[in-house]
C-alpha cells in the first residue's frame, strides 16, 4: 500500500512538473510576442496548456477569452483535471480570471448527440 501511494505521489509530481513547464514556455512566447497578449493568443496559449497536461489533454474542453477572462465549457475526465485546468488557464500570462465550468465526466465513454 505505502509502495503504491509512492508511486502515485511520483507521478503527479511529474504530470505537475512537465504542465509548468509547457505554460512557462507558453508564457515566453506571448512575452516575446509584445506587450499585452489579445484574447486569441490567450485563448492559443490555454488550449496549448490543456493539452500539454496529462491530467487535460483528453479531456473535451472548449476554451472562450473575452477581454482577458477565460471560461472552460465541456468535460474534464476527473475532478483533479477539472482543477488542473483552471489552475493552467490561471498560469498563463495576461489572464485576467478564470470561469471553470466544466462537468467532471468519464470521457472514454461519453456519447457525442447526434446533430440536429
């Protein structure tokens, strides 16, 4: 049991590790860019961020930014991606807030309706 507990502590340590380290490189990239980041680069430099995490990368998160304050709609796959993704859209430089409303799902088999 306490070999187990290790192991997971291990890896959220490297999922932890290897988010700040994409949102850092992100956060370069917009710096360089220019002075304040517009809502489309912010929206470019979240959606990269979800997806660099294990925890978000296969979750179905749609990303708005308006005026610098970012929303998260769709379905994380546990309610620890639910907050790693509020706290990557927070890292990022220039995000003014962060509306999490995202429902905790299990993406593997979720059903996509049909379009009408």
């Amino acid at each position: 049991m306490f070999i187990m507990r290790r192991i997971l502590q291990v890896l959220a340590l490297a999922v932890l590790s290897a988010s700040i380290s994409a949102v850092a490189a992100m956060n370069e990239s917009v710096q360089t860019a220019g002075d304040t980041p517009n809502d489309v680069q912010l929206q470019t430099a979240v959606t990269e961020a979800m997806h660099a995490s294990e925890l978000t990368a296969n979750s179905l998160i749609v990303v708005h930014v308006n005026q610098g304050e970012v929303t998260l709609e769709g379905a994380a796959k546990s309610p620890l991606a639910r907050r790693e993704a509020t706290r990557l859209a927070e890292t990022v430089l220039g995000v003014k807030g962060v509306r999490n409303r995202l429902s905790v799902v299990n993406t593997q088999n979720a059903e996509i309706p049909p379009e009408r």
